[in-house]
C-alpha cells in the first residue's frame, strides 16, 4: 500500500442512515488517511454496555427503535471531540439533527462532509443480515463478510448477536426518523 498522504489536520463527518455503511466506509477512511475515529452509535452502546447514568438514559430510547435525544448526544460527541482537538477525526452518525449540526458548528469548522445516499429497502436488507460480537463490537454481515463459523465470532468463538435496534420492527422506526430528522440538512 503506498504511504498515507498528510492532508494536514481535517475535520470530517460521514452520514447517512442507519446501516448505510458508514462503519464500513469509515474503517476504509481512517486506516488510508489516519483520521481518530468518532462513532456516536459505538460510544453510545458503549455507555449503554457499561450501564453509565447516560447509557441506561440512552437504552429506554433505543430499545424502542428511538433516536437518543439531541441534548444527550451532542454532550456526549463534544466531550469526545475536545480530547482529539489536535487531530485529523471523522465523525460517523453525528450530526443527525438540525440541532445537533447547530452545536457542532459553533464549536468546529469542518472540512469535509460525506453523505452515503442508500435506498432504505436495501439498508433494511443489510441490517436483517448483521450479527456483531458483543464484547469487541466485530460486525458481521451473512452476506458480505460470514463469520469463518456460523454464528461464532472468529476470533474467539463466543455466539454472535443481533443488536436490539437491528431487529425490523426498530429498523423501520429509525429509518422513519432518519429521514424525518435528517433532511432539513442532509
């Protein structure tokens, strides 16, 4: 692989529903260009696993199929944020809101922002798909990349999961509130 280019310090976000791949594509970004990584859905799952006051806040919303309230997420990514100030970050599912977006930019000047425009029958189809290590956060996908091992993580072997907010009925309550919640910016 020939060497990461210096682009100097970016501040970059990718969108995109939920499922789009951004987790896929962000992987891709970080490793070629050497960005920090800040995901809002894994800090959240995150507090939500360590039972912190703000995870189990987070969990009577997603667990319904629900988005976490803007004021919740926007605390959490900007503390987040001021501990990478120095560096080339991406953010993956933040801003979703025009709120959100708002507060981001009274804070930062961003360099650059990727939209991934997926039809939701196909995201939908994608996420009835995804199975994830619960410990480590591994994603599968029975299509794309199986697990060596049906249902088994590969590199431990504990039984793979389906989160809660990926079962359908929730799918569709957070690609409804995707779309409603995103466009004004999107």
């Amino acid at each position: 692989m020939p060497p990461k280019p210096n682009l100097g310090v970016l501040k970059a976000i990718i969108m995109g529903p939920p499922g789009s791949g951004k987790g896929t594509v962000s992987s891709r970004i970080i490793k070629r260009f050497n960005f920090h990584h800040i995901s809002s859905g894994d800090i959240l799952r995150n507090h939500i696993r360590n039972k912190t006051e703000l995870g189990l806040e987070a969990k009577n919303y997603t667990s319904s199929g629900l988005l976490v309230p803007d004021i919740l997420v926007t605390k959490l990514i900007l503390s987040e944020l001021k501990l990478v100030d120095q560096l080339s970050w991406l953010l993956d599912g933040f801003p979703r809101t025009v709120a959100q977006a708002k507060d981001l930019d009274a804070n930062y000047d961003i360099d650059i922002v990727l939209n991934l425009d997926v039809p939701f029958n196909t995201i939908a189809e994608r996420i009835s798909k995804r199975w994830i290590h619960a410990a480590s956060g591994r994603t599968y996908n029975l299509d794309f990349s199986p697990p060596i091992e049906p249902g088994k993580d590969d590199i431990t072997g504990d039984e793979l999961i389906q989160r809660e907010d990926d079962k359908p009925e929730s799918v569709k309550k957070r690609l409804e509130l995707y779309s409603d919640m995103t466009k004004p910016f999107a």
